[in-house]
C-alpha cells in the first residue's frame, strides 16, 4: 500500500446492501406519484387558462367586427340626416344598443377616433352621462368627458 488508506473499490459502493439503500420505498413512490398528478393537474389549469383567454379574445374580435360593420352602415344610411332622433332609430344603431355593455369600450374607442354620434348610446346602455350641462353641444369636450369616463372605469 502507497497511501495512507486502502484504495477504494467499486463493489464498497455498489455492491449489493448499497443498492438496497437507494431503492424506493412505498412512501416514495406515493409522493412520486403525488407529485406528478400535481404536476399534470396544473399543466392542465394552465392550457385551460390560456384556452379561455384565446376563446376570450375570439369574442372581442367578432364582438369588433360585428359593431364595425353595424357602425359602418348606420353611418353610410344617416350620414345624411340631421336628427339625432332618427339616427337613433336605425336598426343598425339599435343592434350595436342590443350588444350591451360589452359594446362600451368600441363605442368610446370609436368616438375618439371617428368622432361618430354615440353619446345616446353610451347614456342608454350605461346609465350615466358624465357631459355637463355646460359642455352639452361641445363635441370635443363631449367625447372628452366620455373618454375620462372609460378611463375612471377602466374600460379604455
């Protein structure tokens, strides 16, 4: 012998006790077993999260889609009218009131940018109206007020 401890061979550490040392137990195997119905369950919460989000997002679209088109074609057939009361009554300003308060943030987003006459509908489906007397017939201060609205509510 050259160093001051006998050599180490490899059946010291492999050999049969040790592998009885290192097998698993029932207990765990339970935990194994726990943890990957665990693992699988959460793997599962996730896809269904990101499922409900992507089906989330398919609504909002066709939800846009359908107002554009209805916002569209009630502009095209009352551009030519003066009276707010009779471009309320179009059907397609109608459908875009059915649509409900999922239909708000399209109304207030579509009133900054195309400055269309929303403001009957925003109060009908909503409840509320936040232009003040003194601003009534003001377009810019109108839509001003309905935009801080959908911010305040965090809708836009």
């Amino acid at each position: 012998m050259n160093g001051y401890c006998d050599p180490i061979s490899w059946a010291d550490w492999h050999g049969p006790e040790s592998d009885s040392l290192w097998r698993e137990t029932p207990e765990d195997a339970k935990y194994r077993e726990r943890r990957a119905r665990l693992e699988l369950d959460d793997a599962l919460n996730a896809q269904s999260v990101t499922a409900l989000k992507r089906q989330q997002l398919v609504i909002e679209h066709l939800l846009e889609e359908r107002f554009q088109e209805h916002a569209d074609k009630w502009e095209r057939e009352t551009v030519h009218l003066s009276s707010p009361t009779q471009m309320m009554r179009h059907p397609d300003y109608e459908a875009i009131l059915l649509m409900g308060l999922a239909v708000v943030p399209l109304l207030i987003k579509d009133l900054r940018k195309n400055r269309r006459y929303w403001f009957g509908a925003l109060t009908y489906i909503t409840g509320e109206n936040p232009i003040t007397r003194s601003d009534a017939g003001r377009m810019d201060r109108m839509i001003e007020a309905w935009v801080k609205w959908g911010q305040k509510k965090g809708l836009i």
